[in-house]
C-alpha cells in the first residue's frame, strides 16, 4: 500500500518536469530577426548548367562558395552564443528525484527475541524506506546589470557576424564579376591569336607561291614560316591562360574541375559607370558592412565593460522549491510543501583580479576604436585610389580603341600592296603584330576598367546600377 502514494508522486513529478522542459524549449528558439531573415540557401551541390550567363554564376557563388559558408557558420554559432547568454537572465529550473531502500542490517537496533526491529521510537529514529522528489527554481535578483550587459554584448557581436557575412557576400560578388570578365577576355584573346594564325597561313600560302615563282628569296619564306610558329606559340599560351581563368573561376563556384570549357553567355564590353566620387564616398560610409561591423565592435568592447562593473557589485538570488517526500523517521509520513528564500554573494577581496580584467577591457576597446579609424581611413582612400585608376583607364580605352581601328587599316593596306608587289614581307609582319597587339591591350584595357567598377561596387558596400541582381 505504501507504493500508491509513491506512484501518484512520481507521476506529479514528471509532469512538472515535462511542463519544465516545454518552457525551456519555448526559451531556447531563435529569434525572428535579422539573423533568421538573412539566413541564405547555402550548399555545394552538383550544378549541370552548360552555359553560364552573370546572374546564375553570382547565384551559384552565394550558394556555394566557401568564404561565404565561413560568414554564414560564424553567424550561427554567434547566434547560439547569443542564447547561451540570455539564459543567466532567465530563471532556471530543476528536478530532482531519489527512492532509498535500507536493509534492517544497516539499521542500528535492539531486536527483540524474535529478530525483529522494534517500531519507531526516539531510541530508532531511521526509515527503512523514503523517497525525495522537488522542482527547485532560481532567478537572478540583482547582479549589477552584468547579465543585462553581457546579452546587449552579445547581441552585438551576433550584428558584427551578421555584417561580416554581408562584406563576405559583396565581396564574392565582385570576384565573380572580375572572374567572369576575365575569362571573356582570354577567350577574346584566343580568338585574336587564332585570326593571327590564319592571316600567317595566307602569308605562307602566298610567300610560298612566290618564292616557286622566284619573285622573293627562300629567306623570306622561312621567316613567314617562323612568324607562323611563334603565332601558334602565342595561341598556345593563350589557350593556357584561359583554362588558368576558368579553373580560378570554377574553384570561386564549387563546381567540378573539368578541361571542357566554360560556355560563358555576355558581352565582353565597359560597364556603364557614372557614379561621383563624392557620392561613392558617402554610399561606402553609409553602406560599407565592415565598417558598420567595426563601429559595432566598439559598442561591443564598451558594453564588455559596463558588464565586467557587476563584479564589483554584490549578487542576489532568489529560491523556490516545491518537495514532496517522506518522513525520516516513518515511511508511512508524506511530508510536502515550498521552501523559498534569497541567497547573495559578494566577493569582496579577489586579489585585483577585477582590475586587471577592466585594464584588459579598456584596451580591447581602445584597440576597437583605432580599428575603426583605421577602416574608415582605408576606405576612403581606396576610393581615391580606384577613381584615379579609373579615370586613366578610360583614357587607356579610347587611346587603344583607336590604336586598333588604325592598325587594322594599316594591316589590310599593307597585306593589299604585299600582294600587288608594291609593299615588303616586312612592312606586312609589322603591321600584323601591331594589329594583334592593340587588340590584345584593347581587352586588357576593358578588363582593367570593370575591374575597377567591381572594386568601387565592393567598395561602396553596394551595387551599382547595372543588368542583373544578386539575390
């Protein structure tokens, strides 16, 4: 009979349990914010497109690419931290339970003739059988607003993490912009490689059909046949400089190695860009995410100290604790009913530990705050710098683009009177190289320009107008 009552106890113990474990699961959720809102779709699955336009090689990237998935872990585990910490303002509860069985050999008695125990008395006071149930709850009263600071401190540091995974995901916009262009920019060049190599063919065609004629000496012959080979030569490294870029380009994607090429759908041509200078300066102070990201890290090293002042400041808790358990003396006694109370600590002497701990605070700030600085200054003059790149790489473009138009009439006069008679091998060999030459500087020169557009978009912490959105 002494077990029903034990049995409905053990029942009424696990239900406050349950009811306990549900309220901290509530507790435990993250926080609809900006953590959940900017999580992305991440992962490093098979890709089978064939042909690549701008918008699905960036998308590709913020799926997949590894920098990214860095940012994005950092900001979960952030996140966790952040929970961690906002539970010592929460209060907390426990249960527990225990059920003892003594034998009568370890019960300290008198027995009668008969080898029995005698019943209870103040000469046997022990219970051969008890059990011990409770669900004990504890809250933080007052701690000198150390727990309140150090989760405003965490919640900073869960925004710094937020913003380095935004500088992560600018960031690896550009790259795939400049990797994109630069791979248009090799197949470019391979295809000007190849036209020098069919316009030597001609030149060997003809040159051969005039030496049999005897119009020129042989020596004019072997020198198209070596223009020839150092034409295949140059086609050759300009075949391994584009499968460079397209490995870099496929490693910034996660997508698999392979030697076919990439089938790449854009134009290789000058972006559009007419943002000023003092409006880039004011979008990057506004917008630029690692300098939001610093600021905030300096509002985090202040607030560690504020949270570090609690130490000198007493801690005061507050106790309840409903039991129900049997009596020391019978086990036929249910005993049930709440403790309550308050508990506080004060450390009065910690051997200067406290000082040294705000020392230390002081200059994680005070490096904090230099950092700042330091990020503002550099990007600012980054921006100096890019504008004034910009700037001589558009001269470079229209000074190249007419180098070419020029060049390519010269190489087609000159081809024309070679073979009328009325212009050297020479004077055709030089034309020719002049001509794939400016070309070569004239895809060069646009590369450089969007890669500087894609610098200035970084670092403006934004993109520009243009003809696609990152997602």
């Amino acid at each position: 009979m002494r077990f029903r009552p034990l049995c409905r106890s053990i029942g009424w113990f696990f239900s406050v349990v349950g009811l306990a474990i549900n309220l901290n699961a509530e507790n435990s959720r993250p926080e609809s914010g900006f953590f959940r809102s900017a999580e992305p779709t991440v992962g490093n699955r098979p890709t089978t497109i064939d042909t690549w336009t701008l918008e699905q090689a960036v998308t590709r990237a913020l799926e997949a690419n590894t920098d990214l998935l860095t940012a994005k872990h950092e900001l979960e585990r952030q996140e966790g931290v952040r929970l961690q910490v906002r539970a010592r303002m929460l209060p907390t509860i426990a249960a527990s339970a225990g059920v003892n069985q003594r034998e009568a050999g370890l019960v300290d008695a008198l027995r009668d003739k008969n080898g029995n125990l005698p019943p209870p008395s103040k000469d046997n006071p022990v219970a051969l059988f008890g059990y011990d149930m409770r669900i004990d709850a504890r809250q933080t009263v007052f701690d000198g607003l150390s727990s309140w600071n150090a989760t405003r401190r965490q919640g900073l540091l869960s925004r710094q993490a937020f913003l380095t995974f935004q500088g992560a995901r600018e960031k690896t916009v550009s790259l795939v912009r400049q990797g994109f262009d630069a791979i248009l920019m090799r197949n470019a060049a391979m295809e000007a490689e190849r036209g020098r190599v069919d316009e030597y063919k001609r030149l060997v065609d003809l040159t051969e059909r005039k030496q049999r004629a005897g119009e020129i000496p042989e020596f004019e012959l072997l020198r198209v046949q070596a223009g020839l080979e150092e034409a295949r030569a140059d086609l050759a490294e300009a075949t391994r400089a584009q499968g460079q870029a397209e490995q870099a380009f496929r490693r910034l994607l996660q997508i698999s190695p392979t030697t076919c090429p990439l089938n790449l759908q854009g134009r290789f041509e000058p972006r559009n860009f007419a943002l000023p200078l003092e409006n880039a300066v004011g979008q990057a102070k506004a917008n630029r995410p690692d300098l939001q990201a610093a600021s905030v890290a300096v509002e985090a090293a202040r607030r560690n100290q504020k949270a570090e002042l609690g130490s000198y400041l007493p801690k005061i808790d507050a106790f309840a604790s409903y039991g129900a358990r049997t009596s020391y003396y019978t086990s036929s006694i249910r005993l049930k009913g709440w403790t309550y109370g308050l508990s506080g600590q004060w450390d009065i002497f910690d051997g200067g530990a406290a000082r040294g701990r705000r020392a230390a605070l002081r200059a994680d700030e005070r490096n904090a705050e230099e950092r700042l600085a330091d990020v503002e200054h550099g990007i600012v003059s980054r921006l100096y710098e890019l504008y004034q790149g910009l700037q001589q790489a558009k001269v470079a473009m229209e000074t190249q683009n007419n180098s070419v138009k020029l060049n390519d009439r010269a190489a087609r006069d000159a081809q024309r009177q070679y073979e009328v008679g009325a212009a050297s091998l020479e004077q055709v060999l030089q034309a020719e190289i002049a001509h794939r030459q400016s070309i070569t500087r004239m895809n060069q020169a646009i590369y450089n320009y969007n890669s500087i557009v894609a610098d200035i978009e970084f670092s403006i912490g934004g993109q520009v107008q243009d003809s696609f959105k990152a997602r």
